[in-house]
C-alpha cells in the first residue's frame, strides 16, 4: 500500500442501487492505496468523485457551489459526458491517478444576471440557462449582442448554452456541437415562428465568449418568463432584462482519455 497521507477525496454519489455499490468498492479500494475519503465532504480535498450520470454530476457542481476542487465521474447512469469512467475500471482509474495519467480541463461557465424592476439576480450554470414561457405559452423576447439587435424572438422560448452543453438540450433541439475549450456562448431557438407576423432565426447562433447576450421580454410577458438552469425552474415577477455572459469562474475535471469526448459523442450520437 502506498502512503498518501492527508489526501483527501470527497466521494459523491447518487442513491440508485449500482451507484451506492460502486461507492462501497471504491471507498475500500481508495483505503487500501492510503487515500482518506470523509463522511461529509471536505473543502480540503484534492478530489472530487461523482458517481452516477450527468446529471449527478451537475447536482453536485451547483450543490457545492463550483468549487475548485477537480471533478472525475464514474458512470453508472446513462451516457454521460462527464463521467468517463466505467465501474469495472476502478483499478486502473486510481493506478493511473496516483500516477498523474490525465490532464486537467478546465470548464467554462455561464453566468446569468435576471433584472426586475426592484433588483437583480446572479445564477451561474454548467451547461445551459432556458428562457420560456410558463405554462407552455409562447414567449415574445427581443435579443440583443453587445446593445446590437439581433433578433425579435417568437416561439416556445431560446437556450443560451456553454461548449460542453453544447451536446445536451442545446443539441437536441437542433443546436451546434462545440469543441469544449473554444470559450463561446451558443443561442439555439426552441420551436421559433416564422411567418408574416413573426420572422425569428431559425437556426442558432455562435457567439464570442467577450460579448454579451442581453434578452428583454415583452412588456406583456414579464411574468410569464420560466427560467430554467441546468435543468432547475426559477420564476422571477417583473423581469425587465436578462444579461448572460461567460463566468469569471470555471471548473476542472480530470480527463484520462483526450479522445474520450469525441468516443462519446459517435458512441450517442452515430
């Protein structure tokens, strides 16, 4: 057994039955190699290990609030982007830890400022804010690029996505597919109209990671705004504005295989 004394690995895990399994094994196997894993997690740690799918991992980021701490996910969900490593690959996972094989990515997130009359509220997201009506109705949002009008938007509502969400929501709902370390923010439009009345885009648009994207809905609509982050509902009454640029923060996820995003993306989507 190696001594690593003091290296500390939060574990965070899901509650289905093979993620709970997985974290018993992984528990003793890091035991064994001189790792210590804490019951709660620990600020100190140098690792943070997600088991389950996606989005476990996306649970986790915001419940600890974008920490510094790397990321590495093992998979016992779906396919998941995120998490890369198989449960029957534990061995090799800590071998090639304990041995520095990987590299280091670093995540860009997105940061949304929502303006009512009375104030402003920050939310920051991993893959992607949704703008759209409540109950389903359709939203009127004129969208601007840094104060230059882009668009009169009609439909069921617009994602704003990041690189690495480029390949969730953003992606099925006809969006692009981004390299994660191009620093970009992506609009894709969600059942736009387009008729006499109303001449939305109908296709999404690449924005530069140092613009911002300003969104203003109609003065009829401003309380029938939802907004939706990484999957989570807000409502907010009287928005008057919604400001979204790249965060000053970002996360970090260790990669042991630099192929493995484009594996994943023939393995989901070819």
């Amino acid at each position: 057994m190696s001594l690593n004394k003091d290296r500390i690995i939060n574990i965070i895990s899901n509650n289905n039955k093979d993620s709970k399994k997985t974290r018993k094994l992984l528990v003793k196997k890091l035991d064994n190699n001189g790792f210590i894993v804490p019951k709660n997690y620990n600020d100190n740690g140098e690792l943070n290990i997600c088991i389950g799918g996606d989005g476990a991992f996306l649970r986790a980021v915001h419940k600890y609030n974008f920490p510094k701490i790397p990321f590495v996910g093992i998979n016992t969900g779906h396919l998941g982007f995120f998490q890369e490593i198989l449960p029957e690959n534990l061995d090799e996972f800590i071998n090639n830890y304990k041995n520095k094989k990987y590299f280091v990515e670093e995540i860009f997130l997105i940061e949304a400022n929502v303006c009512t009359k009375d104030h402003c509220i920050k939310l920051t997201g991993v893959n992607e804010f949704a703008i759209k009506g409540i109950d389903s109705k359709v939203v009127h949002l004129e969208i601007f690029i840094n104060d230059n009008h882009l668009e009169k938007f009609s439909g069921d509502g617009i994602i704003i996505s990041t690189p690495v969400g480029s390949t969730a929501y953003n992606f099925s709902s006809g969006g692009s597919i981004v390299y994660p370390s191009l620093k970009t923010l992506q609009i894709t439009p969600l059942s736009p109209i387009s008729s006499k009345a109303y001449r939305s885009l109908p296709n999404s648009t690449i924005v530069p990671g140092d613009m911002t994207i300003k969104i203003k809905p109609e003065y009829l609509y401003q309380n029938s705004i939802l907004i939706v982050n990484d999957g989570v509902q807000h409502t907010y009454e009287n928005i008057v504005e919604i400001y979204f640029t790249i965060s000053k923060m970002t996360i970090f996820r260790l990669v042991f295989n630099k192929d493995m995003y484009w594996s994943n993306l023939k393995s989901k989507f070819l």
